[in-house]
C-alpha cells in the first residue's frame, strides 16, 4: 500500500472505476488529513442575540436533538450553508 503524504501526489481521475482501483492501492497520510481539516478559531467568534418564537425555538431544538447535535451548532451550520448558497448566486 503505498501513502500519499502531499496533495500536488493526487492524480485526477477520469472516471469512479480509475479512482476505486487507485484506491485499492494508496492511502492518504493521517497527517496530511489532519492538515486538511479547518479549525475554527475561537477568538474569532462574536456572541450575538436572536430571538425566536418560543415555539419555533422548541421545534429546532427537537430537531437538532433526534440528529444528536447542539441546537446551536446546527443552526449555525445552516446559516453556514445557505450563505454559500446564496454567494453561489450572487451575479
């Protein structure tokens, strides 16, 4: 098995069949996965207020409890996503 250990050792593939046989035979380095992956840095986070419908509050909480998340934490993914979203659309 043979490891990958820098992004610019990844080939492009032309198809799902070329990349699984690729696959098969390489691996991503732990390290270089680790480097991959963005930490939020907490002193770059602002404390702001909303307020909500107390029961449209109790209803996103229900939801993010049956997904095993903070309330929080999913609704800021959302706000996350829709705002990609949104920039996508921007002319």
């Amino acid at each position: 098995m043979r490891t990958i250990t820098k992004w610019s050792d990844m080939p492009s593939f032309d198809d799902e069949r070329e990349e699984a046989a690729y696959w098969l035979e390489h691996q991503i380095d732990s390290r270089l996965m680790s480097q991959s992956i963005l930490k939020s840095d907490v002193r770059e986070s602002t404390t702001i207020t909303l307020r909500f419908d107390p029961r449209m509050l109790a209803r996103i909480k229900r939801m993010a409890r049956t997904r095993f998340l903070n309330y929080q934490s999913m609704m800021k993914q959302w706000l996350s996503e829709r705002l990609e979203q949104e920039l996508k659309n921007l002319p």
